[in-house]
C-alpha cells in the first residue's frame, strides 16, 4: 500500500511536476493502484491508506485532497487516445480513514459516467466517504446520472478540482449536489496554498482542449516537431527521414491518438508524402488536414486514400478547380477560404466541434500560425545530430522578430529524455484560468455586437455539451426499437440510425455489422463503423437507404423524445424558433458553413415540435369542450 501522507516535500514536488508536464503533453501518467481496467471499467482494487501525518489538521486535511485530486485527474486522461476527445472525468471515493473505494473515468460521452463507476466500485463504503472529482460532472441537458450516482450513494462530500469551463453547465452541477445535503467544496475557493495551486493546475491541464475552446473559440493547437541539435528539420535536400528516434516516432503516434486532427501544409506532402495515422491499431484515429492556398499538390499520395480516415484539403477560394474535382473523386473533401490563414481554419473547425489540433507542418506554416495566435502548446524532439546547411529548413520560419528581447517564451517548460532525443515542451499562451466567469453570447454581443454569429429567431444546435446539444442524434439518450421480430435497446439514435444501414441485408457481414454498432461505446464509434463500413463494403448496405433514411431518423428522434419529458419540454420551448444544426461539413442533415446545408436534422425536429404542439392544442381544445 502507499503511503500518501508520509511522502517528504521534494517527492511530493517532484510527482506534481512530473504529473504537470505529462498532462501538457498530453502522455499517460502510471495510476498505482488503478481501480479501472483496460476496457474503461471500475474494478475492484488495493485500498490506499493515508496514515495519520504530523502537521497541523487543516493543514494535512487539505494536502490530502489535493493527492486525491492528482489522483482523479491521472484516471481522467486514461480515456484520450480511445475516442475523439471529449472531457475528460475522473473521480474517486475514499472512505473517511483514508481508503480508497472505488474509482472510475468517462471513456467517452455517451458511455457510463466516472462517478457511477467509481459508486459500483466502492458499493456499501460510498455512505459518508468522500468523493474527488477533476472537474464539476456536465452532460448533455437532463442527464443527472452522475450526480445521481453519487447523491443515492450517500456520499457525505464532493470536492472538485475545477467547475466546468462552460458557462452553460457551470456552478450546475455542484448547486444540485449541494441542494442534497452534500458539502462541496471546490479546489483554491475556500483556501490557498501551494499544494492546493499544483492539483488545481493538473485539473487545467488535463482539460486544457475543452479550456481553451471555451475562451478562446479555436481549438487547443500544439506544434510538435523534430531538429537535429544544430535546429534543422531535413538537410538541404529536403530529406528529413529520420531526425528523432523510434521510441520518439511512438511519442508523435501517442499525441495524433489524442488528437481530433493533423495539420501539415502543401510542402509536406509534396516533399515527405506522410500518412499521418496513430498507428497504435486501434481507438481513435485523427483527420488529416492540409493546408495549400495554390493546390500545388501530386496526384498521388498517401493522403487522397480515405479507407480509413478521412482528409480535408484547405484552400483558397476559387483554386484550381479541376484538382478540386479530382480530389472529390478520391473521397477527399475540399474546404475553400475566402483568406486562406490560420485563424480563419482554426475558426471553422472550432464551429466542427474540434477540441484539439495537432499541427506537423513546415517551419513556414508553422511561423504563420504562431503569428496568427492559434498554437497554445510546442513539443520539440531535439536529436544528437548535426546536418549543417545554410539552406537546411528550421522548424519555424521568418516571425518579423530582430531582437532576442521579442523572442517567444515558453511558460511550464518540461524536459525528458526519449531514447537518445531530448523531449522540450511548453505552452506558448497559459491555460486560461476558470475563476473569472466567461461572457454569454447575449453579454459578448452588449460589447461588441460585430463577434455575434447568430440571429435571435434560430437555434443552433451541434454538440452535445452545448446548450442544446441534447437535440443532436449523438446525445447520451438510450431508446428502444424495433430490430426484426424483437425489440432493443440502442445506446443513442445515431446507434440505431447507422445500424439501419445493414438492416434486411442477407448477409452475415452485415448482421456483424449491425452488432458491432450496437455494441460501439460511443455515439461517435458507432457512426464511424457505420460511415467505414458503407464507404468500404457498399454491397452490405441495403438497397433502398437512400429512399428510408430520413424516416429512420425521424422514428428515432420520436423515440427519444417521447420517452425522455424533459427533452420534449425543451423542444416545445423553442416554438417560433427555426431549429438548424450547426454541422459546417454535413450539407444533408446539416445547415452546412454558409446555410447551403439541407439541414434535415433541424426540419425533422420542427416537424416532431409542430406535432406535439398540435397535439396540446387538441388536448387544450377536448378538455374545453368536456369542460
């Protein structure tokens, strides 16, 4: 058992250092004693005993929740690298002596809640314990089941490491679990101290995506790249295979798996010809992303095959036309830019709902998109080498800087040894902090009505931690269907939706399919079986998918709605408003970039809503006439 109180000041510095630095990173952290397996389930584990300590009691009662804390954020990031990054939770339960028992992480929005599997872990030593939480619980609207979990539990008290950094869901979650009798308190609100600063700054880190996105409206962008120990990132030649080592080329796999997407520029992929996978089989894959204002690009490359995960080529309006058409053949999808820069594409994926970007281009981009402010983090591999050149590209080009005073410091610099590679990362812009409230949209536009997107009379909706997010097909929300003779229980609508693409086909690949959808953990795993498997097996989906679809949809979203009241409610609110999801790249069941979407999703939403209001006048009118 370890000792967590014992342990003298310089080791307790050290492991937070060590935490901070590979949160930044975005690497695992070792969980001793870890209470959740492989799969992402609570497990039943060693307790951890926290032994009587020598200082002072407030003192040592806050010193152990701050390790209980470090603790839950270490579980929280177990889940990046398995699905497209969501926010990342942990909690754990520790009983009033200091044990822990249970733990848990959220695998993925969707999937069960970190603290409901913590509560089956610890079962009857719940009532009166303690639990600690990275971040306050935020779900879709209506779903309480982690709060829940702990409420029915009778946990005694919550501490939590930050509020949510959405302004919609902040101070929510901890006034529900207050109006229940549980102490809460939230870290560095009530009391200060060093210790108390460097779990708080764990919590930060391990959410720094979602952080960022939040204030700053662009996705969290961390520039990764290789030098030889003179600064060069290929030889004169071009040739750039291989500066780092292998076991740093796994540490590069390791942050692609964690990331929504890869970003490198024209010059890459003419000269390196890069696939940009994680290449750890399986989990998460990335999109990846060039940029090229002239499409100056080959005809071939590893990029245009999308078999397996998708390529978006970002470019200046009206360029090359013809390419264009030849890159939608191949499956590849063509975004124009009126201004081709890096904030202007960092803005629009922030509007797809990126959380993080990881950026591997040139010293040229890469100089761009410092300037434009979007990258947040650096992570440099210096290798024990020496290429030499005068023409020998460097990892970042011409910033306009002629005096060493304006150079760029980085803030939390960490250092690692990586094989024979020195491993250099830090932020180049500081997590913002949560304290300060973040601005509405109703009080941004007070103060600036130019940055206010949309008009009063529509609702957008998109992800599902957004306001009304829980209107998304991807949405957290179980229904029961029809499935041949029988009925089932599907984990969301896009779970069902994409499982009716196999549905009637006699084929037995198809009925796998069907399965493994069903099965998928996720919203978003199931749809990328669903889209992979039409996109590489065309034969298995059934004839008549395009004639059925939207009914698919429509039975699902009238499912979900019927069976969850406070979902409906929320619907009928939106009366007089037009409904649009807000999805830039789906011109089907989205409003597209430039309203040049269909937006079906919306359409059959303000039909359900138009039905249910013609139902209450109904009712309103029999009840009248009874009357």
């Amino acid at each position: 058992m370890r000792d967590i109180r014992d342990e003298t000041k310089e080791e307790e510095n050290s492991k937070t250092k060590a935490a901070i630095w590979k949160y930044s990173l975005g690497l695992n952290c070792t969980i001793e004693s870890s209470g959740v397996n492989s799969s992402g389930h609570s497990c039943p584990i060693n307790s951890v005993e926290v032994k009587e300590a020598t200082l002072d009691n407030g003192r040592n009662h806050h010193a152990t929740d701050a390790s209980f804390i470090r603790r839950a954020a270490d579980l929280s990031e177990m889940s990046a690298g398995l699905t497209s990054p969501h926010p990342n939770f942990g909690c754990v339960i520790a009983t009033p002596s200091g044990k822990v028992a249970g733990e848990g992480y959220l695998y993925a929005q969707g999937t069960k809640s970190a603290e409901a599997l913590a509560v089956e872990a610890a079962g009857e030593f719940c009532r009166g314990s303690t639990a600690y939480l990275n971040m306050e619980p935020g779900d879709c609207h209506g779903d309480h089941t982690a709060v829940s979990a702990l409420v029915q539990a009778g946990v005694g008290r919550v501490v939590v490491g930050i509020r949510h950094p959405l302004q919609h869901l902040r101070g929510s979650a901890i006034r529900e679990m207050r109006s229940h009798g549980i102490e809460v308190n939230v870290l560095g609100e009530d009391f200060q101290s060093k210790v108390l600063e460097d779990a708080r700054k764990c919590c930060l880190l391990v959410n720094a995506p979602l952080i960022h996105r939040a204030c700053s409206r662009v996705p969290f962008s961390l520039l990764k790249y290789a030098m030889t120990l003179d600064g060069k990132i290929a030889a004169s030649s071009g040739h750039a295979a291989w500066i780092s080592s292998k076991l740093s080329r796994t540490r590069v796999f390791e942050l692609r798996g964690r990331s929504d997407a890869v970003i490198v520029g024209g010059n890459t992929v003419r000269q390196d010809d890069p696939r940009l996978t994680a290449r750890h089989g399986q989990g998460h894959t990335p999109t990846r992303i060039v940029m090229s204002q002239s499409l100056d690009l080959p005809e071939k490359a590893n990029l245009w095959d999308v078999s397996e995960v998708s390529t978006i080529v970002a470019t200046q309006r009206g360029a090359r036309k013809s390419y264009q058409k030849f890159l939608a053949s191949k499956g590849v999808e063509v975004v124009e830019f009126d201004m081709l820069n890096p904030r202007e594409v960092m803005e629009y994926f922030h509007l797809r709902g990126y959380l993080s970007i990881l950026w591997e281009c040139g010293g040229t981009l890469a100089a761009s998109a410092i300037a434009s402010g979007v990258i947040h983090k650096v992570v440099a591999f210096i290798a024990p080498k020496i290429i030499g050149g005068s023409k020998a590209p460097s990892p970042v080009g011409e910033l306009g800087m002629v005096e060493m005073t304006q150079a760029l410091n980085l803030i939390d610099v960490c250092y690692e040894q990586v094989g024979p590679d020195m491993l250099v990362s830090g932020f180049l812009q500081p997590v913002p902090d949560l304290l300060p409230v973040i601005p509405s949209e109703d009080a941004t536009f007070e103060i600036d009505p130019s940055v206010n997107p949309f008009e009063s009379s529509i609702i957008f909706f998109y992800k599902t931690w957004d306001l009304y997010g829980s209107f998304s097909n991807f949405s957290p929300h179980p229904i029961r269907m029809p499935y041949g003779d029988d009925y089932r229980t599907w984990s969301s609508v896009e779970h069902y939706y994409q499982a009716n693409k196999f549905v009637g086909v006699k084929n037995p690949l198809s009925h796998d399919c069907v399965e493994k959808i069903r099965t998928a953990k996720s919203p978003e795993e199931a749809a990328l079986v669903g889209r992979s498997k039409q996109r590489q097996q065309p034969e298995l989906v059934r004839s008549d998918w395009e004639d059925v679809k939207i009914e698919v949809m429509y039975m699902a979203l009238k499912c979900k709605f019927s069976t969850y009241p406070h979902l409906k409610t929320m619907l009928l609110s939106t009366a007089g408003s037009v409904l649009v999801e807000a999805s830039p790249h789906d011109l089907f069941w989205g409003g597209g970039r430039e309203g040049e979407g269909l937006n079906y999703l919306g359409r059959l939403l303000m039909q359900l809503r138009s039905e249910y209001l013609g139902e209450s006048s109904v009712s309103a009118e029999n009840t009248s006439l009874a009357l």
